[in-house]
C-alpha cells in the first residue's frame, strides 16, 4: 500500500500545471549534456530551474511512461488467444521488464527527491546502474518484439512507445550523470601479487551454523576459519536447505526450494544458502525479483548440473531461452554447472541469464554454443569459471567483470566464425561494459582436434552502437585471429563502440594486425584501472561479503 501512495502522489505531480514562458536559458544549457538535446528541450518544463528540477521533472515523466507501458502490454496480453505463441512469449518478456523498470524508477526517484548535490560514489553508481538497466530492458523487449513471426499489429503498437519512452529514460540518465554523479575515486590501479579483496589475513568469518560451515568449506573446498573480533569480512547465512534427487534433503528439485526461500530479504538478513547435491537437473530456473540474497552450492563443476535445451528455433525469444535465469539482486552461485544443449544448429540457445544486481558466480561452468551467457544487466562477478561457446557466446549490457576465468571457443557450425562478446551498450551514459581480466583463452576441444576446416575467432563484434569491451592481462592462444575484432554490419558502431587491450600475453595477443577501426583502442595502465574489479563494478564495496576471492586492481 505504501508504494501504491509513493507512486500516486509522484503521478499527481505531473498534472500541476505551470506558466507556459520561453525556456530558460538554463534548461538549454542543461540539455546540452544530454544525447538528444532537442528532444530534450521539447520535453522540459517551460520554467526556470536547474538540472535537479528539471532531471526530477523527467524522472516523474519516465515514471508515468513506465506505468502506461505495463498497461498497454497487459492489454495486449488479454488477447493472447489470437497470437502465436512466440508474440505471447516476446509480450511477457516485455511485461516482466516493464515492470522492473517501474521498480528501477520508483527507487531511483527516492534517491534523487532527496538532494541537489553530488551523490557518494556508491549511491551514484547503485542509481546509474539501475538507469543503465531500464534502457537495457526497453531494448530487449524490441529485439523480441522484432524476432517474433506475425502479430504486426502488436509490433506496430508498441514500437512508438517503446522508442518514445527510450528517448525519454535517456535523457534522465544524462540528467542524472550531469547533476548527481560524482567525479569517481580512482581505486589502486595495481594489486600486489598474490594479493586479493575479499579475505583478511586469508581468513573468512562465518556467520553461520556448524552445519551449513560444513557444507560450505566441503563445497568450495576452503577452510574459512573465524577472525578475531569478527569484523566486517563475514559471510552471514540465516539458513540452509538441501535438494538432493534421492530424497534425502530438504527437497528434491531447485525450484522447490527457491520457492521456500524468505522474499525481500535484506543484506544485512544473510544469505539463504541452497546446496544442491550432485546430480543432472532437468529444469527451468528462474530467481524473481523478491528472492534476494541467495546463495546456491553445489558439488562441483560437472557434478551438480541444471541443463535445458530452449532455443529461438524452436520458438523462444533468446531471453527467455535460458536454462537457468535470475533477477533478484545480491545472487551467489558457486561450483555447478549450467548448460544449454539445444546444440549450434538452433542458434541462439542461453545456458545463463543474469539480470541480478550485485552477483557473482564461483568456480562454475557455462556450456552452450550460440549466446551461451547473458549477462544481461546490472553488475556483476565471475571468478575462476569455464565459459563454452560458439558465436557471441559471452552477451549482453551488464557492467560485468570476469577474472581468472577459461574462456573456451567451441567448433561452430559450417562456414560460421566463432565471436567470444557481443556486448550491447546503447547509450554513451549507461555504466555498462565487458571486462575479461587474467583470464585464458584457449580453445574447446572440438576445436583444437578439428583438422578439416578453417574456423576464425575474433575477441568480440558490436551488437549496439556504444559495444564496450576491454581485455586485461589476459592468455591468448594462437586461435584468435590476428584482426582481433570482427564488425557487426558494415561500418555499424565502429567509431562509436569501444574496444581495448592491455597487457595481454600468448600468440592470439600479437596487436600488430588487429583492426584500424576509431573504437579500438591500446590502452596504458591508467586507463586499464578503469575497468578492474575496484573501479568498474565497485567491488571493494560489495564482493567481500560473498566471500568469493578477488583481484582489486591489475596484477604486477
């Protein structure tokens, strides 16, 4: 109910009329920061202010827009009777997005109600990255919208409000950048050798019960002894339940037992920790948004598997393809494996979408071919973990950062090439990006066997006009072609994406031949810190709590 007021009052304001003068001088100058400042002064309120009245003013109306958007797919959802199946399915996905973005704006709103001034670094970055997820998900539901056979009347029905409401949310995170976003605190740019966040002295504290340490420690194979005094590295679990197939846990499926777990928990409630037994798991996974803070174990890479064969093919949109998919925030996953076997000749076929905000996989595996992993939106981490794939097999617009990971191109299809990222940065203010940092990439071994045909395989391509990716540190093996980066469609976001190396090693690392292209880029030191772990996605500030290892900074 108190939401329900919050947000009423928030669309009442929007009906306060106001004097119809020339635009100030101000709001002209303020729309100067924004993508499209035409749009921009055309949509303004005609009085004087300043980029916090004027970035709450468009924070209102995308809020507004959000909430008519949801009613309009809803409609369309009653008439699913006289739809296909795919145009029901892309309708959903859409309603699903819809709704987080009323919830991304509404908590965004409450944090810019609150101040004129800059934010601190965290609290900006919590809002930006909630700002660069709602552009996310209004692309998704096009690019859904736009694979789906038939239905025209639904694509022509909601392309004008979900082209119009972009440009809208766009500008309140140009607004928001401009006003609240604080110049960021350069982290450490290096990490010591053998250094990593996340640990004191090497050392976990545990809040848990003896039993569930057990399980811990057995799964992740690390003692995680208590710290004098406690202090501020703990992991904290409020409870613990088991699947196993043979029935002697709690439960004998995923879903039972996601199901059971506490909803809006809080970081400060722990986690609730599901160990899953060694076992194949046929089903569909999927964490909404109201299951918070879980943790999911298993018993290792190959040993505890969630597996699925959904694929556009055969009639899904590729978001909602996924084996195993999760919104809720603050997600821990560690030592499984989750796969998509639906195989190369059904393109695209996700094993993993991830939407969660703060989350991390540990010591897992991806195994699929065409669009493997998605990482969808929001921040998040990847530690010590096996990617497998074909073509784009690493995804999406999160502001993701993967360290120590295998990254193992796969034999694709005839007269296909394999691409590792196709990232889908919209919009030059979202927060968003790919990091691969001291990682290896080698090929699969259907690859490395494969003697009859000639496969190329390029570090990434531009899915969106703004594409970012960066490779740091990293072991290149002779498999990548010497170009480097492949182009999407022609000259499509070749001066506007951004691509970059640094310190990378091994025979696929050679950058004299690599593209000549404006968004590519060799980059120093300096600007490499930009995108470890400490400055990209914040993780000093949140990861410790996982207690998954980490690397700050670069290595030495």
């Amino acid at each position: 109910m108190a939401a329900t007021t919050f947000s009423s009052l928030i669309l009442l304001s929007l009906y306060i009329t106001t004097a119809q003068i020339p635009l100030s001088a101000a709001s002209a100058s303020v729309c100067t920061s924004t993508p499209d400042p035409s749009y921009c002064k055309s949509t303004l309120p005609n009085q004087t202010g300043n980029v916090y009245s004027y970035g709450r003013s468009s924070f209102r109306k995308s809020l507004s827009s959000s909430q008519k958007f949801l009613r309009l797919v809803k409609k369309y959802l009653r008439s699913r009777s006289s739809l296909t199946v795919p145009a029901v399915r892309a309708l959903e996905d859409c309603q699903l997005l819809a709704g987080l973005n009323i919830d991304y704006l509404t908590t965004s709103f409450r944090t810019v109600n609150t101040t004129s001034s800059k934010l601190s670094e965290m609290k900006a970055d919590d809002v930006q990255s909630l700002l660069s997820a709602i552009l996310t998900n209004q692309q998704t539901c096009l690019d859904g919208l736009k694979a789906t056979a038939g239905s025209w009347s639904v694509k022509n029905g909601l392309a004008l409000p979900l082209a119009s409401d972009t440009k809208l949310y766009s500008m309140s995170l140009a607004l928001f950048t401009k006003g609240w976003v604080p110049k960021k605190k350069k982290r450490s740019t290096w990490t010591a050798a053998g250094s990593q966040g996340g640990f004191r002295n090497g050392r976990m504290s545990l809040k848990m019960s003896s039993r569930a340490k057990a399980i811990y420690e057995m799964a992740t194979r690390r003692n995680l002894l208590q710290t004098e005094g406690g202090g501020d590295d703990q992991i904290s679990i409020r409870d613990i339940v088991i699947v196993s197939q043979d029935g002697s846990g709690n439960f004998t499926t995923i879903n039972e037992a996601i199901a059971a777990a506490p909803n809006n928990s809080a970081p400060t409630d722990g986690y609730f920790l599901i160990f899953v037994s060694v076992g194949v798991y046929e089903e569909y996974v999927s964490i909404a948004k109201n299951k918070r803070y879980l943790m999911m174990i298993g018993d290792g890479i190959n040993q505890t598997v969630i597996t699925g064969n959904r694929s556009v093919v055969d009639g899904w949109t590729t978001f909602n393809s996924a084996t195993f998919a999760v919104v809720g925030p603050g997600f821990v996953a560690v030592n499984m494996t989750f796969r998509n076997t639906a195989g190369a000749i059904k393109h695209q076929a996700v094993a993993v979408r991830n939407g969660a905000d703060l989350s991390t996989f540990y010591l897992c595996s991806f195994e699929g071919y065409q669009d493997t992993l998605y990482t969808h939106s929001l921040r998040q981490f990847y530690r010590d973990c096996d990617i497998y794939g074909t073509v784009d097999f690493i995804f999406g617009n999160a502001a993701v950062v993967f360290q120590n990971c295998n990254i193992y191109p796969r034999l694709p299809m005839a007269n296909q090439f394999n691409a590792i990222t196709a990232q889908g940065r919209t919009d030059p203010n979202q927060n968003t990006g790919t990091s691969i940092h001291n990682c290896r990439i080698t090929a699969a071994d259907d690859l490395a066997n494969n003697t009859g045909v000639t496969v190329k395989t390029f570090l990434g391509r531009p899915w969106k006009e703004y594409s970012r990716t960066v490779y740091l540190q990293s072991f290149m093996d002779e498999l990548i072609n010497p170009a480097g980066w492949r182009a999407w469609d022609k000259d499509f976001a070749l001066n506007t994406s951004y691509y970059a190396e640094f310190g990378n090693f091994g025979p696929g690392s050679n950058t004299s031949e690599r593209v000549n292209w404006l968004g590519f880029h060799l980059i120093n030191d300096t600007d490499a810190g930009n995108f470890t772990a400490a400055n990209f996605v914040l993780a000093d500030d949140w990861l410790p709590q996982t207690g998954v290892p980490y690397t700050s900074g670069l290595t030495e």
